[in-house]
C-alpha cells in the first residue's frame, strides 16, 4: 500500500475514534451569516457571503459550536493563518500577476473537473441518481469538449454540476459532526468531514499515480494558490473587518454544513 494510502485511512482510524456525537441544533430569529474558510483559501461563493456580495443562505440555522479540542485547534489556525500570510498570500499575488484570470479560472474548472469520482460516487450514496448523471455528463463533455477540463461546455448545454462528498452523505444517514477540528494546511472540519475527507482523498484519481503523495500534494497546493489568487480583495476584505476570526470562521462552517445537510435531507425525502 503506497505511503498516501497508509495517511488517508490513518487520518480517517483517527477520526473515527475521536467519535461522531451530534452537535444539537437550534432555530432562532437572529440572523447568521457564513464566514469563509481562511486556512487557507475561502472559494468564492463562501468569501462573497462573508462580504456582503451575496445572500447568506443560513440565516435561519444556529448550530451550537462543539469545540472541546480549542487549544489544539487554535494553535493549528494561528499557524494556518502564518503559512497563509507568509507563503501562500505572496505566491498567490505573484500568481495573480503572471496568469490572466481567465486561465486562473480554467485551471480551476480543470481541478474541479478531476474531482468527478467524489461527486458521482457521493451523489449515488445520497440516491440523487439526476445528479449521478449530471456529474457522468459533464465529465464527459468537459473533458473531450472542454479540453481536459479547462472549459466548462457542459453548463453551455444546460448540465449542471451537483456537489456531493462524503461529509454529507455520512450527515445524510444520521452520522453527528463531532468535534470541530483544524489540522495543518487543510481547511475547518469535524470529526466527521475528516472522516469524509479521508474516503474524498481515496477517490481523488491522483492518489493513484506512480508518485501518489507527490501527485496528490501537487494537485491540492495548485488548487489551493490558484483559489487564492483568485480571491485575495475579499480574503482581505474578510480578515481585517472580522475580530475574533477563529470563532467566525468555526461558526460559519459549522453553520454552512449543516444547513447542507438539513436540505440534503429534505431534497431526497
């Protein structure tokens, strides 16, 4: 078994034993707003609603905050927060400067294009079967059609994308979210999303290549400068009109994940 496999089903015995327990749920009339995910790259849907640029869908949703490892995790955000500050902030406006945005948002479509086996798979345990076929569809066309990716020509026709892991899927069938967890150089998570992150790293094609780690730590760090490049004014924007960023940024992922998984639940009822 190659040494990213060996990490991968580490990562997810590890989670696994730290335990899946149901962080409870409240309704409330105060209105809750997404933070993005700083560790280190907010995609651009989540820093817009940060910013004010688009709607929060969670406004109805409180979920109390289950953070018993605090210590440990705010020590990994701090250290996060540097590698992000230090290293990948001064790559990605270096990046930004050198590629033109289109191709910073083809590359993009390309890594998002290469996650189709975590969507389709994820998308069949959750039986969204249109979404199943969406995901098959659009690799098909974008990756013949849309040169490897790079160009979306399945949206052209109407082909959406359906956006499914395995966190969700594990939440679809009643698995609580756990503790809150921050590890290095990898965005917010619980208990349960390690888990799931583990089962999405082994469906990533690249951990399967000659040189899997490489491959695989490869992919995730073009992804990540690429995204951040992408959206350092609203990172910016996020970071400096925040306070207490550590509790925001939990929150707001708290929050995010569970409402995808409260519409998962009534979307397949």
């Amino acid at each position: 078994m190659s040494g990213s496999r060996w990490w991968v089903l580490a990562l997810g015995i590890a989670m696994a034993i730290a335990g899946c327990v149901s962080a409870p749920t409240a309704q409330t009339d105060a209105a809750a707003s997404a933070i993005p995910d700083p560790s280190p790259s907010p995609t651009s849907e989540v820093a817009e609603r940060a910013t004010g640029l688009a709607p929060s869908p969670l406004e109805d949703t409180v979920v109390e905050d289950y953070d018993p490892w605090a210590p440990f995790n705010t020590a990994i955000f701090s250290f996060n927060r540097k590698v992000d500050r230090y290293v990948l902030k001064p790559v990605a406006k270096a990046w930004d400067k050198i590629v033109p945005d289109p191709v910073e948002r083809s590359l993009k479509r390309a890594f998002d294009n290469l996650s189709m086996p975590r969507r389709l798979v994820n998308n069949l345990f959750q039986l969204k079967l249109k979404g199943a076929g969406q995901e098959l569809a659009r690799f098909g066309l974008n990756s013949t059609l849309g040169v490897a990716g790079l160009f979306d020509v399945a949206k052209v026709f109407g082909v959406e994308a359906s956006e499914a892991d395995t966190g969700q899927t594990l939440g679809r069938y009643g698995v609580g979210p756990g503790p809150y967890l921050v590890l290095p150089f990898l965005p917010p998570l619980t208990a349960r999303d390690g888990i799931g992150f583990a089962v999405d790293t082994a469906l990533n094609p690249f951990t399967y290549v000659i040189f899997p780690f490489a491959a695989l730590a490869g992919t995730a760090v073009g992804k990540r400068v690429d995204e951040r490049a992408l959206n350092l004014d609203l990172y910016e924007n996020v970071e400096e009109s925040t306070v207490d960023l550590y509790s925001a940024v939990r929150n707001g992922y708290l929050q995010q994940r569970q409402k995808m998984i409260d519409d998962l639940r009534l979307e397949i009822r």
